[in-house]
C-alpha cells in the first residue's frame, strides 16, 4: 500500500498495529513535499522540527502502548490562517507578512494534544475571500486533477496537499464554500460543521458569523475521526450506515442556473447510483433558496470589509485587484441595508427549515462549473469575477442557512455532490454522508 496515500484512519490502525511508524511517516510526507515540484505552491511553510518531534512523542507512546487515539501519530496539514505558534501565519495575505502568533489556535492545539502531527502550512486564497483558489500575490497551488486548472479556495492548498498524497488530512475553514468547493475540484471529501462547533479562537477571520473550520480528507470516516478530536467528543458510529431509505431532496431551480453540462451530468449520474441503492429521492424546488443567495451580497462583504478595512486601505497595493475590488463591495453598502438582510434571513431560514424538516439531507452540485482555467482567471478580470460568483453560488447557500454540509466526490473529475444537513446536527449528517458514500463507491487514488 502507498500509505502516502492511504486514508488517515487506515494510517492509524496501521499505527495501532505496529505496521506504521509516526516518525518514518512524518519524515516521507516531509519528503514528498519538499521534492513535489509544485511542493512550494501547496505549502507555504514546512513546520519540520515541530513535525519530528510530534512524530517522535507518536512513536514512543504507541510502543508504549498509550496511544491517545486512532488518529495519534497521523501527519496532517493546516490551512495558512489558523495560528501556529511561533511559525507565521499570514492568511494568504502579503498585509500579514511576517505575522507570528505566540499561541496556537484552540484547535490546533487540541489536535496536538490528541497526537495528530502537524506537517505545516497550506497557501490559501488572500484573506479567505475567493472561491477559486488563486492567488497571484504569493502563490497559486496546481488543481491536483490537472494543473492547468484553478484549484479552488480558499482551501487550495489544504485539499491539494491531500489529493496529492502530501499530507493524511487537512485542517481547512469554511465562510462560503472554501472547505466544499477545493474538496469538489479536487475529487475528496470536504466536510463544514455547523457554524460555531469548533472554536474559532487563533482562526484568522474573515466573516465572524460565518467562518468555521472543518477537515478536507480521503474518506468520511477520516472526517468523523477528525471532528472527534476536534471537538473532544465521541466519534460518530458510522457502522452500518446505508443510503438504503435515506430521504433526499434533491433542490432543483437556483442550483442549476448556468451550471456547465459536466457538472450536472456527474450529478445527475450521482443521484441515479443514491436511488439504486434504495435512497428516496425527492426534487423540489424551493422559492427561499434563490431569496437567500439574492442577499449574499448584502452581507458576507460589508462584514469581510469592516474587520479589514484598516490594514487594506493602509495598502491596497498589496492585494490582487479582483479581491480587492469584492472587499471594497463592502464598504457601498448602507448599514440599514445590511440590518434588513439579516433580518429577511433570519424569516428566509425559518422558512426553509419548515420545508426541509422531513428529509435527512438536501442534494445539489457542489459547483455548477467545473474548474476554470487558472491562467485565464489571472489575465481576464471579467472571467474571474463571473467564475468566482459560480463557483461559490451553490456552496454559500449552506452558510447563508447556517448548516452543516459535505461535498462528496462523484467519480466524474473535478465534480463533487454535496449535502446540506440541519443545523447542529452534525453527527447525522456524517451518518448520512457515510450511507451516501458507500452506494457511490468512489475510491481515492
């Protein structure tokens, strides 16, 4: 087995079962990254003497037996905007250069605790806000399918450093799709809680009420196991878990608009495998879903720009035009306007979890286009703009409405299907997804 690219629990049992060694593991990922020729673009720094020495207390309690868990000695990445303390985090961000908390963040912290090793720092989009992945300003990692291609964001280089067998599992955050969307384009599983599961303390913002880090991973199992050690509770029990009965609605309508051929067709060919597996598929179309992502505008950027405003207006030179530009959308909107939209939400999410109440989990692609062509987005301001506003429609939805959502690979490349869930019901959803998973029977390579 390559167990580069093995799943993080299998990395673990292998562990527990004296065929893995943490620190011969740790070392091979170092490795891998270190002489990938696109390494430099996936990771914006190695944390290597923090990795050995993880690694080294890995080994020591697991032939001691006192392993603190399944995922104890597995080597993991983490996205450039969760603090790690004394090495830089900087948020995709040449305005945070040379930025070194003293502290990590809770969560990394708590995954250090629980023995997961930490590999280092994944690029990511300037300050989380752009769906597609690049970033001119300090790099722009390869879509692991095919390079040519953006990798989507702003978890770029976390999925990439997954999907390319450079890290067990990646530690990404999520505010519109940036866990989903790089997990769709680069055929993984990207799992977002619900908004307020994990501490958010050390996480470098972008839109408090909406940001929230979750796992980018091989399997729904490995997201499960990481959610655990996360948050500090029991792994969810995924034994058994079948799409035979499941209720899925399927959101016809505002999903679809525009979408390219190949993504709906690898959708399409997703929903017929769910229903052969005896899941009860619903289509429906619901009003509010369109409503709600009518009103993304109106508060996801005027948010993003009041934390930023200061440090980008003391530069704006550093910044890529395009996020830029969508940063600054933030500033013409009135703050009565921004109050109304929160309040028509707020109605609009009621009415959304009156229409859904009955099923297990809402269905739609997890991007209506596939991935777009990087250079071409670098060149042609239009052409990123439209691809940027595509690519993110279908996942903002789920933080518009505050739930839980996965997107699963389909086994068409680059096109992912995802899953809405009901808020704070995580655990469900990973049972759901683990049912959905099994009956599309998509192996990672």
């Amino acid at each position: 087995m390559d167990w580069l690219k093995a799943t993080a629990v299998q990395q673990g049992r292998a562990i527990m079962a004296g065929l893995l060694d943490p620190l011969d593991q740790a070392e091979a990922y170092l490795a891998a990254a270190k002489t990938h020729p696109d390494g430099w673009r996936i990771y914006a720094r190695l944390t290597e003497a923090r990795a050995r020495s993880e690694a080294i207390a890995a080994h020591d309690r697991a032939r001691s037996e006192l392993r603190r868990g399944l995922l104890d000695g597995v080597s993991i990445s983490w996205k450039d905007n969760i603090d790690s303390g004394g090495t830089a985090t900087e948020a995709g961000s040449r305005l945070l250069e040379s930025r070194v908390p003293a502290h990590d963040a809770t969560i990394l912290a708590q995954a250090a605790r629980e023995g997961l090793v930490c590999l280092g720092k994944t690029h990511m989009t300037e300050l989380a806000f752009s769906g597609l992945g690049l970033n001119p300003t300090t790099a722009t990692p390869p879509n692991a399918g095919d390079p040519a291609r953006a990798p989507g964001g702003s978890s770029s280089g976390a999925a990439v450093s997954v999907a390319l067998g450079l890290a067990a599992a990646a530690i990404g955050s999520d505010t519109g799709g940036s866990i989903r969307l790089p997990a769709a384009w680069n055929d993984i599983v990207g799992f977002m809680p619900t908004h307020g599961a994990l501490s958010s303390k050390g996480v470098v913002p972008l839109c408090r009420r909406f940001d929230v880090a979750g796992p980018l991973a091989r399997s729904v199992e490995d997201c499960a196991e990481i959610m655990a050690v996360l948050t500090g509770n029991a792994v969810t029990d995924l034994k058994g878990a079948s799409a035979k009965g499941l209720r899925l609605m399927v959101l016809d309508g505002a999903p679809f608009e525009d979408a390219e051929e190949g993504a709906v067709a690898a959708f399409t060919d997703a929903i017929e495998r769910l229903a052969r597996a005896g899941a009860r598929i619903t289509h429906a179309r619901l009003d509010s879903a369109a409503q709600i992502l009518k009103l993304a505008p109106l508060i996801f950027a005027p948010e993003a720009y009041g934390i930023w405003r200061a440090q980008i207006e003391d530069a704006p030179e550093l910044m890529h035009k395009p996020v830029l530009d969508r940063f600054r959308g933030g500033g013409q909107v009135s703050a009565a306007d921004y109050i109304a939209a929160w309040e028509k939400l707020t109605r609009l999410r009621r009415k959304w979890g009156a229409k859904v109440a009955g099923f297990d989990a809402i269905l739609l692609p997890s991007c209506a286009i596939l991935p777009p062509d990087a250079r071409r987005l670098e060149e042609d301001e239009e052409y990123f703009v439209r691809a940027n506003q595509l690519a993110l429609r279908n996942t903002r939805l789920g933080n518009m409405l505050g739930l839980p959502a996965a997107s699963l690979p389909t086994g068409q490349r680059g096109c992912g299907i995802m899953a809405l869930g009901h808020a704070g019901r995580d655990r469900h959803l990973l049972r759901i997804l683990a049912g959905m998973e099994h009956a599309l029977a998509v192996r990672q390579a």
